[in-house]
C-alpha cells in the first residue's frame, strides 16, 4: 500500500510539472504566468481554494481556484505588478503585493491560510492601500 502511494505522489507531481511547463510556455507567447500553491493554517495544500488576483494599482481583478493539489495558475498576464490572495471556507491569507511581472515570466507564489483570519458574510476584506 505505501508503494502505491508513494507511487500515486510520484504520478501527480510529475502530472503537475508538465501542466506547469505547458503553462510556461504559453506565459512566454501570451504575457506572463503567476502558478503556486495555497495551503491551509496547518500546511497541507487546500483543493478549491479560490485565488484573487488583481493589478496592485487595484484594477482588473479576476479569480482562479486551486486543484485538488492546491496548485493554480493564473495566466496571459500582462507587463504589471500584481497583488495576490487566497481564500477558503471563510480564512484568508494576507496579501501578497507589488508582484512585478514581465511578458513572457513566470513566478511561483505559495499563499497560506491564516487561523482565524476570517470575513464576516464571506466578503473578501478591501486591501489596505499604502
């Protein structure tokens, strides 16, 4: 049984470089890529957490959500800096800021959710402007 599991592990990150290397090649033809991970409060990666990723200026905002192995990928960005940041099940990571990305990169970013940072109504808090 541990073989097959460790096997199954194998399988999967394999599984996951490839679709990462795929999604790289097309960040070069088509912007740039933001990929990476969430994981929960306690480390374990988080399937379906949703990834909020917006320009740092505040526009353009859009959403992806992790995979069951808590890897997403966010793509055809263009030549800006990017904020980031993860929820799930009402937790919240803090914001990732002022990702500078050029055309053709790829960046990875691992975003961890917090205990007990949480939103009232499941409404993702306004960023803090600096």
């Amino acid at each position: 049984m541990i073989k097959t599991t460790r096997w199954l592990a194998l399988f999967a990150g394999s599984l996951w470089l490839i679709a990462a290397q795929a999604h790289a090649q097309k960040a070069q033809k088509n912007g740039a890529t933001i990929t990476g991970k969430v994981l929960g409060a306690d480390g374990k990666p988080v399937a379906g957490a949703s990834v909020m990723c917006e320009t740092s200026s505040g526009m353009k905002p859009r959403a992806v959500h992790t995979d069951t192995g808590g890897h997403f990928f966010i793509t055809g960005l263009k030549q800006e800096s990017y904020d980031l940041r993860a929820s799930s099940n009402g937790s919240y990571s803090d914001w990732e800021r002022n990702i500078p990305m050029r055309k053709g990169q790829t960046k990875e970013i691992t975003l961890q959710l917090l205990n007990g940072k949480t939103a009232l109504s499941g409404v993702m808090p306004a960023k803090k402007k600096n």
